[in-house]
C-alpha cells in the first residue's frame, strides 16, 4: 500500500520498530548512551551524551542543502520555577553563543521532560531589555535614568552601606529582595548573621505559610515525597503539581498512578489536578486541618500509624518530661497521652469546619490507613494563604 503524501510503499509499525531497534542496537554497540523516548517504535529523545562535546544537527531552514550545525551541550539549570530542572544549552561551536535549550535526560529530577518555560528560557538570554552589567541611578528615583558602573563599585558601594547601617545599630533599615529565592535558606542565614530580619521575595506572598509548617517541623521547607512508589497519595490545595510548578512530582504521580496508585485532593477549586483525582473534596478555606486531625486521629484509634517511625523520630521523650512529667516516662504512655489529645478531632468535628459529610471524611481516612507506609502528601499555597493560622495545614499533615 502506498502512502498518499509520498506515493510510496508504507512500511508497517513492525517494520519501522525493527529499523529503529536496529538503530538503538548500533548506537548502543558504538558504546553511546541511549536515551529512550515516547514513541512506542523507540525513538531516541535526546542526544547521546557521549556526544555532547560536539554534536551536528542539520540546518531544517536550508533544506534540501544539507548544512550542518556542530553544538556543544552544556549542562545548565532551568529557573523559571523553582523546580530547578536540568537543561541542555545547545551552545554553538563556531560562536559560543547559545542557540536553543532542550532538556538534559541526565538530571535526576526533570529526566529531560521539561515543561515549555525550559526552553523558552532563550528568551530571556536574547531579552533585547535583558540587563547585563551594574546600574546605578542618577536621577530622582522615578525618573529611570542610570547609568553603568563596574561591579567592583556596584559591591562596595553597596558593602559601605550595609556596613554603615550595621555600625551604627540600624539592622532593621536593612532590606534585601530577591525576585524568586532558591537557595535553600543560604540567604537568610547570611543575613541572620548579620543581625539582619530584613529578606523579601515572591515567597512572602505565595507559598510562606505553606513552607513554615514543614520548617518549624522538620528543618526544610519543601519536601519532596516519594510519589512515584506511593499507594495513596494525598494533596492540598493548589500544590505543586497544579500548573507551572515542579514538573518533577508531576511526573512521578503519573507513574504512581499507571501503577494503581489512588490520588485524593483537597481543593476548593477544581484544579488541574483534581480533575485527575480519584477523591477530589472541597472544603471551606482554612479547615483543611481539622481534616488531616481527623484522619490522624483515625489511624490513631484503629492502631494504623507507624510505630516504629513514631517511637525513632519523634521527641515524646522531650514531649513527656516538659509536658506530662507526672506520667511514666515510656513510649507507650505517650501513646495513651496522644490519643486522649486527639480525641475530640472526631469526623463529625471536620464535618462542621470543612462542610465535607462525615462519612465522606471516614472513606477517606481509610483509603489513607489502608496506604501503609506508601503513602505520599504535600501541602501547599491557598491552604496555607490568606488566613490566620494557615502554617498548620503543613503541620497537621506529619502524622497522617
């Protein structure tokens, strides 16, 4: 049968799937790295990393001549979000200028499935408005007008400020704003040292409440759990894998649930991901945590939390001699003492605060209990914006 664009004989699937796999099996032979794609044929993805030094793409603008374009591939970080994923600068060997980036297969997050901010971050290299050196304004401030100073002044300038600030005892005129902080706390560690309560980003209004829970308790605030291997995996509110942020989870979601994996969200609104929910609850703003307290306290009463966990990670110890010292000062009368503190998160109390049905919040608290230790969670956003006392969404979450 002939293919009507091209009036040849089409080849069948098999056919062509032999092909390729004859083409994997001589990249693979040549001791190059293949790198599987999609295509259910095995199509390569990306450029065999062997060949990164040098590779040679044509020119599809000069076709039918067959110009060549030798790159060098060049290992870089995406930040359009604050997933970090990996990127590959395509950069031209002639000269060095950096024509295009595709996704690095090599990153352990991303896996070179990038979403489209990775590439489009050509943009912002070519931004004609794109600033490349210090400036310094001359005007009144308003005006725009500046003019371009070394870095060498840029910095001590802006040293001899700080310093004269510290000096004279006025930390608190000091303020340091970074568009979108990814550094882990590095920032604010330098500035603590400094005496300094003073750093501003785009956190402080997007997700600060969300990441304080999981700070106050367990040191970093943004985890990232194991939703790949999950059995159930439990998220609230508009969090990471809704929209533009963290492709890696994404991915690892879709995975856990081509495995069978259940997927519950906690949205007030039908979001991206909730329409790929298996329980998609909507409940009232800012009750999000009387709901994680009455799943607890359901696995506390059924005897379905990880005790081990509990007994190896958690301060009872601590919690027993500050709190409860007239109590035996073993693990199992911390136990008897977390479910008389637990007891009053019945279902019926969620059901009031969050206008979920009760029944509807105890199916759910058992799919959680039945996860095991497979289960994955993360909160983020509007549960824990907008409202007093959003950073406990996050906190409420560590026992489920």
């Amino acid at each position: 049968m002939a293919s009507p664009r091209t009036g040849r004989p089409s080849a069948s699937l098999a056919d062509r799937g032999e092909r390729v796999s004859a083409a994997r099996a001589d990249v693979e032979a040549r001791g190059e790295t293949f790198y599987q794609g999609a295509s259910g044929i095995h199509l390569a993805a990306f450029p065999p990393k062997e060949r990164w030094d040098d590779w040679v793409e044509l020119d599809s603008r000069s076709w039918p001549e067959r110009k060549e374009h030798h790159y060098l591939l060049v290992p870089t970080t995406c930040f359009n979000c604050e997933s970090a994923c990996g990127l590959l600068a395509y950069v031209d060997r002639d000269d060095l200028h950096v024509r295009k980036f595709e996704g690095n297969p090599e990153h352990p997050g991303s896996r070179g499935r990038n979403c489209a901010k990775g590439p489009a971050t050509i943009n912002q290299v070519t931004d004609p408005d794109r600033i490349l050196y210090p400036l310094q304004r001359v005007g009144e401030r308003g005006e725009g007008k500046w003019e371009r100073v070394s870095w060498d002044t840029a910095l001590d300038t802006i040293a001899a400020r700080l310093r004269k600030a510290i000096i004279e005892d006025r930390q608190n005129e000091i303020m340091v704003h970074i568009g979108r902080p990814g550094e882990d706390g590095y920032t604010e560690r330098v500035l603590a040292s400094w005496g300094v309560d003073g750093h501003n980003s785009h956190t402080n209004i997007c997700s600060s409440g969300g990441r304080t829970g999981y700070q106050f308790w367990m040191g970093i605030d943004r985890p990232s759990p194991d939703h790949a291997n999950a059995k159930v995996i439990y998220l609230i509110s508009s969090h990471l894998e809704a929209g533009h942020y963290f492709n890696p989870h994404a991915q690892r979601i879709i995975e856990a649930r081509a495995n069978g994996a259940k997927v519950i969200v906690l949205d007030t609104r039908l979001s991206n991901t909730a329409t790929h929910a298996d329980y998609w609850l909507s409940p009232h703003p800012g009750s999000e945590a009387a709901i994680n307290l009455a799943v607890a306290r359901h696995l506390i009463t059924t005897g379905r939390y990880n005790r081990d966990f509990v007994r190896r990670w958690w301060n009872w110890s601590e919690y027993l001699q500050t709190c409860c010292p007239e109590l035996p000062q073993t693990f199992e009368a911390f136990e008897a003492e977390l479910a008389r503190i637990y007891d009053e998160f019945t279902f019926d109390y969620a059901a009031t605060e969050s206008g979920i049905d009760a029944a509807t919040l105890a199916e759910i608290a058992e799919v959680v209990a039945n996860a095991g230790t497979r289960l994955s969670s993360h909160s983020w956003r509007a549960a824990a914006a907008g409202h007093m006392g959003s950073w406990q969404v996050s906190r409420t979450r560590f026992l489920t």
